[in-house]
C-alpha cells in the first residue's frame, strides 16, 4: 500500500510517501522565521504552510518517482496543533484525495510520534510501554497492539519539550531550546545545582514541569553575566538532568508495576542525548528491550504521520469528507489523547 502523508500542524511543513514501511521519501520545511522570536508564531505559521504545502508534496512525489495515480491513500495530521496551520494540510488533502478519489484519514499528530518510532524499527514487538515526550505532550502509553492506547499517565502543567524551550529561552539560549541545551550540557556538570524533579515521590505517573521553569528563573535572578558566562554548560547539564531523571524514574517504575518488557519513546525529547543514553543503560541492566526512534522521526515529520495513516486505511478505516465520521480507532486516538 503506498500512502502521502502531510504534517502542518506548527512550524514543519513536511510531505512523505511510504510503501508499506519503507519510507520512499520524507520532505520536511522548518519554518526558520519563527526562531527571531523565540517561539512559533501561529499566524505567520499557516502562511508559509499555505505558500509551502503544494511544493513540499510536489517534491516528496518526484522523490518516491511516483504519480498521484499510484497512491493508494492519504493521511494529514488533523490535530492536535494550531488550528489555522492544521486547516492548511488538512483541506489540501481532501481536496486531492476528492480529486483522485481515494481514501484519506485524519492522523493524530502523538499517534504519528508513535509510529515514528515503529516506522524506524526491521520488528517490532507489543505490548510496549511508550514514553512521549515533545513539544506539546509528556505522556505515558500502553499500548497492547496497533491502534490500542491507554494513557497512564500525562503532564499536569507544561510538556518537558517545553521546559527545554523555555529554559533556553530564559538562558539567552536560540529556538529551539532542546537541541541548544542538550549541546552545551555535554560539556557541563549535571550536579552543579539541583534544580527539582517534580512529583518525584507521587506513586502515580503523572509529570509536572512548570516547577522546573520557575526554580530556574529564580535560580537565575541574582546571577550576574560573567557568572552565567562561566557555567551556562553547567547550568544547561543540571536543569537537564532534573527534566529526564524523573522521565527515566516513572518509566522504569510503569515498566515495572505493568509488567512490560518493551519499553519506547517518541516525540521531539526522544533525540536527547542523555535520554537515550541513560534509557539504554537502565534498560540494561533491567533487561528490557529498548526502542529508540531514528532522529529524522523524532522531531515533526510526514513520514510519520503517512505510517500511521497507513496502519488505519490497511484495516479498512478512512475519514469521511466532513471529518466528522471517523471510525471508530481513530475516534478512541482522538479522544484519549
Ligand atoms: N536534543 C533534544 N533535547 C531535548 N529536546 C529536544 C531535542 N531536540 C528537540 N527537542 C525538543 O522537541 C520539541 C519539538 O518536538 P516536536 O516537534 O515533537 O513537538 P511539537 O510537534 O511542537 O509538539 P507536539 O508533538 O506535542 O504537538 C521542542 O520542544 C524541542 O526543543
Ligand atoms: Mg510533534
């Protein structure tokens, strides 16, 4: 089954086709106007995904050496995300699939960061216990096979994606955040300051990460500028180590409680280099198999998106045109993400 997928639900205007589960092409445009100030700026997002949609799928065709004939089926991301940016990929993919009369289904966008990971893996095994962590959601996932969520824990308050932007933000530090911290924190002593992991001692599996942000400004009030000069690294390794220590904790702990032995993330965290690294050493020595997703899948993509799409149409589910009948999978994603 070949399928186009189309992501713009914020800044990545991204267009993919997929045969089963080799990717044939994945073309992704990162708005770079956003990064002047600080953070994605909705209104200008939907523009330049409306100036960017016919030629992202364009060249994600020409990539895959396909025709819009051979497509069996679409999938756009139709949300979570910023309404006027998602109403861009969404009307553009009905149209087409209007056009060449063929199936399409709306995605949920943390339903394409799971099958990002399964996407970048020869097998993959359920149950899985799945740790997503992105800009927008930090949420832990059961999942007992394809299509079959439960939610067993998720983020009172603000998504680790976003502490690390904010963070960075407050550090003088570019957008967007994660990747900055993450590079400087390589050079840095993670135990220079204790910044809190929240909820830490809580028996359930809920996140918290508006604490974080705050004991990180005031940390910061009465620093002067040689100071933060000399230990920015340090500082990025410590606020670091507080948001994924408690990520790894709670992990381990559902891993643990759920008796599962395979353990996955997805979502834009998921390239954190110290994530990865402290996840594979724990899932060592607990022997339990670890799924990391390929990095070109962690962060927004269509690849992704066009995977689970794929997953739905292959079992007989498609949207209707006024998106208001959605199957009945895709309505259990909806609802309980
Ligand atoms: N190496 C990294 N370390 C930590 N965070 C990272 C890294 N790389 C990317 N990120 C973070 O990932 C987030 C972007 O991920 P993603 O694109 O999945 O989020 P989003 O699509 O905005 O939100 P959502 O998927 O929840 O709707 C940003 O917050 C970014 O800082
Ligand atoms: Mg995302």
């Amino acid at each position: 089954m070949v399928v186009l997928g189309v992501e713009t639900s914020c800044d990545e205007t991204s267009a993919a086709v997929i045969r089963g589960d080799t990717v044939l092409s994945n073309v992704i445009s990162s708005q770079e106007i956003h990064s002047r100030f600080g953070g994605v700026v909705p209104e200008l997002a939907s523009r330049a995904h409306i100036r960017l949609v016919v030629p992202m799928v364009r060249e994600a065709m020409k990539e895959a050496q396909l025709d819009f004939t051979d497509l069996d089926g679409l999938a756009v991301t139709h949300g979570p995300g910023l309404v006027g940016a998602l109403l861009v990929g969404v009307n553009f993919i009905k149209g087409l699939a209007l056009a060449l009369d063929r199936p399409f289904i709306g995605v949920n966008h943390i339903e394409g960061h799971i099958y990002g990971n399964i996407l970048s893996q020869q097998t993959f095994e359920f149950p899985v216990l799945f740790l997503i962590i992105s800009g927008g959601h930090t949420q832990l996932v059961l999942m007992k096979d394809h299509l079959q969520y439960k939610i067993i824990g998720t983020t009172r308050d603000d998504a680790v994606g976003e502490a690390f932007d904010k963070g960075a933000k407050l550090l003088g530090l570019g957008y967007p955040g994660g990747p900055e911290i993450d590079k400087r924190a390589l050079n840095g002593d993670s135990t220079f300051y204790p910044f809190p992991q929240a909820l830490a001692r809580d028996k359930g599996y809920e996140f918290s990460y508006s604490g974080l942000k705050t004991s990180l400004l005031t940390y910061l009030q009465d620093k002067d500028k040689s100071f933060l000069q000399e230990h920015l690294d340090d500082i990025c390794a410590s606020y670091q180590f507080a948001a994924v220590e408690i990520l790894i904790k709670k992990t381990m702990r559902a891993a643990r409680e759920f008796h599962i032995n395979n353990i996955a993330i997805a979502g834009g965290v998921a390239a954190n280099s110290r994530l990865r690294k402290r996840l594979e050493e724990e899932c060592r020595h607990n022997n339990r198999h670890l799924y990391l997703p390929d990095m070109q899948f962690c962060t927004d993509n269509a690849a992704m998106i066009a995977r689970a799409g794929l997953e739905y149409l292959r079992n007989g589910f498609y949207s209707e045109q006024n998106l208001n009948a959605y199957p009945s999978l895709a309505l259990q994603s909806v609802t309980t993400f």
